[in-house]
C-alpha cells in the first residue's frame, strides 16, 4: 500500500500533467496544481522538498510503479529473457503514450548537466526494476552491467519514441529489437570472457 506521501505526490503530478505538456516542468504550475489538487499552501514543498528535481523523478517512479503493476500479471515462464525485457519496454511506452510531451520535457530537464547524475539515478532505478522483475538474481559485475546496458536501452529507444508517428510505433519497435539484439551478444561475449578468465585461474591454480 502506498503511503501518505506517495499518494499525495501522486496526485499532484497527475493534477500537473496538462500544464506540463503546455509549458513544461514549471515549479509554479507544481505548486498551482497542489492547490487544484486540494491541499493546503506549501504542500507541494513539503512532499517536493527538492523542488523540480524531486517532482520529475516522481513522475518516471509512478510510471515505473504502474508498468510493474501490470507486468506482475504476466506469466514469466513462457518468455525468453529477451522478451521479458522487450515487453517490459513496451509497456512502459503504453503507459506513457498520453504523455509524450511530458516525456520530451522530462529528457529536456534530466539533459542539462547539473541534473544528469540524478537522470542517471533515475534511470537505473527503472533498469533495475524491470531486470529484477525479469528474474535476474545477479550481485557480481554482471549486475551492474546488465543494469548500465538496459539505462542504455531505455534512454535510446525513449529518444527515438517521442518523435515515432510510424503505425504501430513500428520505427520504435525495430529499433528496440536491435538494441535487445546487440546487449544479449554484448551479454554472450562477457560470458565467455568470465568462462575464460575463470578456466585461466584454475589452471594457474593446478600449477602452483
């Protein structure tokens, strides 16, 4: 069950959704929206206490939160890894598609250079979900890796979906599966790469 907080900060970016696609993330329309939303002065403030930073994080974790409650009703068992990923990607872009705008605004804000270490916080926290969701149990290097190539992912495919007007997002799609397609190669050779590190060690092993 979500909290307090979390149900409040919801309702302000859903209240604040229109005026962004307009205008942008704006710290005035949060705070227009707090109100319009029903509560009191300096709320937005209080649940946003880091300001536009903290709103448009928010905004990509209700999203997240959303996109796994409907991944939660899939049936893993039937799918590849690959195609766990893929429809977790697709999904997201199904939830999202009433706010593309948004979306642009949201990489416009994250793009400038004093916010681009928290975009990347932002964006390997949805990576780490939708891999975690996808079985993977990892905690050595591959973690992070699988993590940072998925962050890849994401931001690429997203760059190339807001500006997609292709039938069935088609342009999106391909472009996808290419992605999918090189990080399971880029997965593939590291493996070997562990196999072969590993037969070394042993043999080093039996000669000493």
């Amino acid at each position: 069950m979500p909290d307090n907080v979390e149900i409040m900060r919801d309702r302000i970016i859903d209240t604040v959704l229109s005026d962004v696609a307009q205008e942008g993330w704006v710290w005035d329309s949060v705070v227009k929206a707090a109100t319009k939303a029903g509560y009191q002065d300096g709320m937005a403030l209080a649940v946003f206490p880091n300001g536009l930073s903290d709103v448009v994080a928010h905004f990509t974790d209700k999203t997240d939160r959303l996109m796994m409650e409907k991944l939660a009703r899939v049936p893993l068992e039937s799918l590849r890894v690959r195609d766990r990923i893929r429809l977790a990607v697709t999904t997201r872009f199904q939830i999202l598609e009433p706010h593309r705008e948004v979306v642009k605004s949201s990489l416009a804000f994250w793009a400038l250079p004093m916010r681009v270490m928290q975009g990347q916080r932002v964006l390997w926290r949805t990576a780490d979900r939708i891999w975690t969701w996808a079985g993977d149990t990892a905690t050595d290097y591959n973690r992070h890796t699988k993590r940072g190539l998925l962050s890849s992912i994401l931001l690429g495919t997203t760059m190339v979906w807001v500006n997609d007007e292709s039938e069935g997002g088609v342009i999106t799609n391909a472009f996808l599966d290419r992605r999918i397609q090189n990080i399971m190669e880029i997965g593939r050779t590291l493996g070997k790469i562990k196999d072969t590190a590993s037969a070394f060690q042993g043999f080093r092993t039996t000669r000493t």
